[in-house]
C-alpha cells in the first residue's frame, strides 16, 4: 500500500523536494509512520537536514516507503520524523 504525497513529478521514477525542487528522498511521518500530505514534506537529503528532522536509528538500515503522488508516479522515500517525534531510544513506533 502507497502513501499518498502531494509533490509534483519530476520523472517517472522521481518526485520533487518541497523545498528546492531537486529528487525528494525523504518523507516526513510521525512517529506511528503517518503522513499528513497537507503538514508534512517530501524532501531532499539536503533540506531534511537544513530542517532538522530526524532519522530513526533502526528505519536507517530498513526498507523505504512506497509513496505515490496524484500522478500516479511511485516512488520509495525514507521516513523522516520531526524534532521529538521519536521516542528517547531515537527509533520509531516499530522499533521500541
């Protein structure tokens, strides 16, 4: 199952960063991996980190996301979580 992202197509396998329009690789989700297509970005390395969001330690060495835009374009990008989302361990909800 895809989640569904807002951000314009780049290529067919590639999406836009929010920021800066260069290849988005990072999803922004909370804690319990929901993204919020209206609050949350689809980001570049760069801006992720420009922006301070955070990387769980186990999600960095997991499968990514399948997002899909509303051009239908797939693509996988790796989940990125607001400062403080994460729990005190730095891992997501699946890896207490």
């Amino acid at each position: 199952m895809s989640i569904y992202i807002y951000a314009k197509t780049r290529s067919a396998t590639s999406v836009y960063c929010d920021r800066c329009n260069q290849p988005a690789s990072f999803i922004q989700v909370t804690y319990h991996h929901k993204h919020d297509k209206k609050n949350h970005s689809v980001l570049c390395r760069p801006c992720m980190v420009r922006e301070g969001l955070e990387l769980c330690d186990c999600c960095k060495m997991s499968q990514p996301f399948e997002a899909e835009n509303g051009e239908g374009i797939k693509v996988d990008l790796m989940p990125a979580y607001a400062p403080g989302e994460l729990d005190s361990d730095g891992t997501c909800s699946d890896h207490p």
